[in-house]
C-alpha cells in the first residue's frame, strides 16, 4: 500500500540522482548539482490539445508563428547561397546565409512563397544565388528584395521596393539557428531564459552526423510527452531496469522557468524496481549487453578487452567500472583527454527541453537532440526527429552535416544501424503512440491524470502551452 505524501513532495526511496553525485569519482560540475522542482497542481490536463482539428489550427496561429524554435544548423548553411527550408505546421520558412548587411547578419530567414501567386519558392535546401519562382519566374535577392518582375509593364500597380519577401525573425544559439515569425518577439536570449547557463557541453565541437525522421501517427504533443518522463521504463523498456534508475530520476520543472526543463536519469545503476534482484555485475553486463548511449551513436557496440566481461571489484560499483569504460573508448574516439571527466557526464541521460520541442542532451558522452513538431494541420499526426551531433578529434576537418533521411512507414527506427539501442527503444516508445491517439478520443473522462513528480516536466510543459494559447 501506498504511503500517503504532501502533493509535491513524493520522490522514490532509494538513492537520489544527487545521492549518486556524491559518490562519483570525479568533482561533478555544479550544473548537475542544480535541484528545483515546484508543486504545479494535480489537475487533469484536459484531452482536446491531442485530438481537436481546432485546437491544431490555434496551435499554429498562437504559438508556432509567435514562438522561437530551433530550425536548423549554421553548419548547414555555411556559405552564401546556402539555405534550408523549414516546414512547421502550414507554414514554409527559407533560412538563408547571406552576405552581411549594414547590422552584420548573414543569416537572414523569409517566408517561402512566391508574392505573385503563392507558390513555395523551394522545396528543399541547397545553394542558390536567387530564390526564382519556378512558375512564372518572379526572383527575389538572396536578402529579399525583389530582383526580376516579370513582364513589369503589366504589373504597373506593384512597387518593386515594397514587394519584398516578408522576413522572419532568426538567431542563434550555441551552432543552432531558431527561428521565429512574431517580428514583435523578445529576444532569443530572453526566451532561452537560464537554460544556457545548464548547458555547458561544448556542442560547438560537434558535428551533425545522423538525422532521421519519421510521420507517426499521434499529435506531436502525445509523442514529445512520451520522452520526457521515465515514469514509463517499468512497463515499456523492461529490458533497461537493470541499469537504468529510472524511477530515482530527477525533474528540474519551476514556474519561474516556464521554457525550459531537465530530467536527470542514472544509468550504470539499477532500478529500484529490481534492485534488490540484480548484482553489480549483473548491471554491468547488461548494460554492455544493451550497448551504451555513445557507443550506439557511433554504430559499434562497447569494446570488451581481450574478449573478456570486465569483472566489478569487491566493494566496487558498475557505474564506477563503466564510467572509466567510457573514459578510454571516448579518448580513443576523439582524441580528447576525458581523465578529470565525472561519471555521470560519462553515463547519465541529461536531458533537456526548451519549449517548446528542443531536446538537446547533455553531458560529455550523449550527442542526442529530439525534435517533435505538427504535421500540416493535422491533431492525428507528426513528425519526430532524431539528431546526433558527434565528436570527432580535434585535427579536424570537421565533417559536412548528415543530410535527413525519413523512415517510410513500413519501416523501424531498428533498421537503422546507426541509431544502435536508440532504435529499438524509440520503436518501443511509438509501438504505444497510435494507440493512446486512439485511446484519448474514447476517453470518458474531460482529461488525462499526471503524477505529482515523474509527471511533472508534461505539467510543466502544458501549463507553458496553456500561457500561449490563451494570450
């Protein structure tokens, strides 16, 4: 039987992810020793936001055209010409490196459709140098103004200096381009609030090695919620309880911060759900078994020595083990030293959202970023992307950034060897997707029931949502 808690003040018993800080064997940066989690209610969240073909069409008046999301990479775009095309909702952006202006940019963003009669100017990145309508040949400078108006005599009412691409706000972060439509926006820097400050992995010296995407069947929303929570290990990925301290997990949700949250997961340690049936070299074995985050995201399983299962000391842990593990794969790997690097830098899922679909991880070993977005209009569907920004060793050059590849329907995350054990665990996720779509139209309840604390970054996040869509 359950103990009755304080609402808010629930946390698993067993060791805290802090618990486990302590015992690291490295000095652990102050960033992970951040703790703040407030009580945001205990209310239903009600059901429309996933299902109403009206709420999607709000969504995308209120918030995907007033707020800052991340579009693509500056590495994507690196010289003049070069330019991506983002799709959000309805809506079609061109991010376009540029020739500096007066104020110094040279990353300029605009919407992409003809002025004449509104056919998209691209439908995929490249290098231009003009965006020119491939219909009737209407053409626009790479900084908007327009450069050919076709049979100009008969267009007498069109003044050339006015019919320019309208501009969309953009600004970066750390390698990222955001963007953003509301010209009366805040700052980036504003809305990034303190979450540069929690970042402090140097995603600079990575590179975008693998991006796959995929339509799944469920609002975006229902799938990013599902990734944001490890509340659901215990009954979707059995198979990581021995290694994965999922329900000790630590959610770093406050109102003060409403853009941004963190969750904490240990690995390299048990769950409390098993560990009082496992050993530590039973974590330790499974864990190589399962293959680790970083060894997946190079495509090779982690190296045993001589062929040989290290063996865990006695009175020693497998986190220990594992952590110097990494240390020497990730030096070989990279060629930087990581002797003075934590363990829980090496081995924990840091994960991070920026409202409201940006998931950088960080820590020193993960390289993830997700990405959850609407697809067109539709409350029934979604897009879901995976990025891995990888390291590679300091001589360089740095390599070009993957270009992205889409799963077709009938196909697994699983079949992309690249992806490793993310690819099978991420096929776990959305193999319960469609049918919590389906499920919530046949709810017989207003709204979907959230824990106090593993639930609360889904409070979190659509209490931020509820801001948006009622300005």
């Amino acid at each position: 039987m359950n103990t009755p808690q304080a609402p808010g003040s629930a946390r698993c018993p067993g060791p805290s992810v802090q618990d486990y800080l302590d015992r690291d064997s490295r000095p652990v940066p102050a960033v992970l020793r951040y703790e703040a989690n407030d009580f945001l209610g205990s209310e239903d969240i009600d059901v429309e936001r996933f299902v109403s073909p009206e709420w999607a069409r709000l969504e995308q008046e209120r918030l995907w055209r007033r707020v800052w999301q991340f579009a693509c990479l500056e590495d994507e775009i690196p010289e003049v010409g070069d330019h991506e095309v983002y799709e959000i909702g309805t809506d079609s952006v061109l991010i376009v490196r540029t020739r500096p202006d007066e104020h110094g940019r040279d990353i300029r963003a605009f919407v992409n459709v003809c002025l004449h009669r509104g056919r998209k100017l691209r439908t995929e990145g490249g290098n231009v140098p003009e965006f020119r309508c491939p219909f009737h040949g209407f053409t626009w400078n790479l900084d908007g103004s327009l450069k050919n108006l076709p049979c100009a005599w008969d267009f007498p009412h069109v003044e050339p200096e006015k019919f320019t691409l309208p501009e969309v706000r953009v600004d970066t972060w750390r390698g990222f381009v955001f963007i953003n439509m509301d010209t009366a926006a805040e700052p980036l820097a504003d809305f990034l609030g303190t979450f540069p400050e929690y970042f402090v992995w140097p995603l600079e010296d990575r590179y975008k090695a693998l991006h796959i995407a995929k339509v799944l069947p469920c609002n975006w929303k229902v799938a990013q919620d599902a990734f944001i929570e490890s509340f659901h290990v215990i009954a979707t990925h059995p198979q990581l309880l021995p290694w994965l301290a999922d329900a000790n997990s630590q959610y770093d949700a406050t109102a003060d911060q409403p853009n941004w949250s963190r969750m904490i997961n240990v690995q390299g340690a048990p769950s409390p759900h098993v560990a009082g049936t496992v050993t530590e070299q039973d974590v330790l074995e499974t864990f190589y078994f399962s293959r680790s985050f970083y060894a997946a995201s190079q495509g090779r399983d982690l190296q045993v020595a001589d062929g040989e299962m290290p063996q865990v000391p006695e009175g020693g842990t497998a986190r220990a083990v594992l952590a110097e593990q990494m240390r020497t794969q990730l030096a070989a790997a990279t060629g930087r030293d990581h002797s003075a690097t934590s363990d829980s830098e090496l081995l924990d899922a840091v994960h991070h959202l920026v409202f409201p679909n940006f998931h950088p991880w960080g820590g020193v070993k993960s390289n993830i970023v997700y990405r959850f977005r609407p697809h067109g209009l539709d409350p029934d569907s979604c897009i879901a992307e995976i990025i891995y920004m990888s390291a590679y060793p300091p001589e360089g050059p740095k390599p070009k950034p993957a270009k992205i590849r889409w799963v077709p329907d009938d196909a697994l995350f699983a079949d992309i060897p690249e992806l490793g054990l993310v690819g099978p665990v991420f096929d776990q996720d959305i193999e319960n997707l469609p049918h919590v779509q389906t499920g919530l139209k046949s709810l017989r309840k207003p709204g979907i029931t959230l824990s106090n604390y593993q639930e609360s970054r889904v409070r979190h996040f659509n209490r931020t949502l509820d801001a948006w869509m009622e300005r």
